[in-house]
C-alpha cells in the first residue's frame, strides 16, 4: 500500500502509478490486484498534507522483491508513506 500526494494532477497519480507497477512487474513478479481507493483523509497530518490517494497493489513474488518495492517507494518525492506486508496463505 502507498499513498500519493493529493495535489497531483490525474496525468501524475497514473504515471506514478504505472511506475511502480512497472518497478513489481520488472523483479519478476505478478501483480495480481490493483485497488484505486482514491482521495481520503488522513488519520493525521504528515508534512502538512491531511488528504493523499491511496493505492493497494496485490502482487506474487519471490527473494528480494519486497526490498527494492520499499526502497523505490521511499526515495519517490510524490509518496506520501507506503508499507509493504507479506499475506498469509
């Protein structure tokens, strides 16, 4: 899950979008759900934004994956915060 600045126009939420289902696709692994959650609050103020888009992304995939996902994520200017889980079968 991440979450995007609000202010960014719908061509920039899509690319960044597509950026980061790239970065998954490109390690070998497979997206296998894509949910738009859209505008929200926030639970709290952070940099002081208080609304972002969500995005959840299901995706299967082995090694090293969840680090380079994580590390894409946080050095992008436009991600507000993002947290990679492993799920349980």
């Amino acid at each position: 899950m991440y979450i995007l600045k609000p202010d960014l126009g719908e061509e920039q939420t899509q690319a960044d979008i597509d950026r980061f289902n790239e970065v998954i696709t490109a390690q070998n692994a497979t997206i296998t759900k894509v949910d738009k959650w859209g505008r929200r609050k926030l639970a709290y103020e952070i940099n002081k934004l208080t609304e972002g888009f969500y995005m959840l992304v299901t995706f299967e995939g082995a090694g090293d994956i969840a680090n380079e996902i994580t590390r894409v994520l946080k050095i992008h200017d436009d991600v507000v915060r993002s947290i990679v889980v492993r799920l349980d079968e």
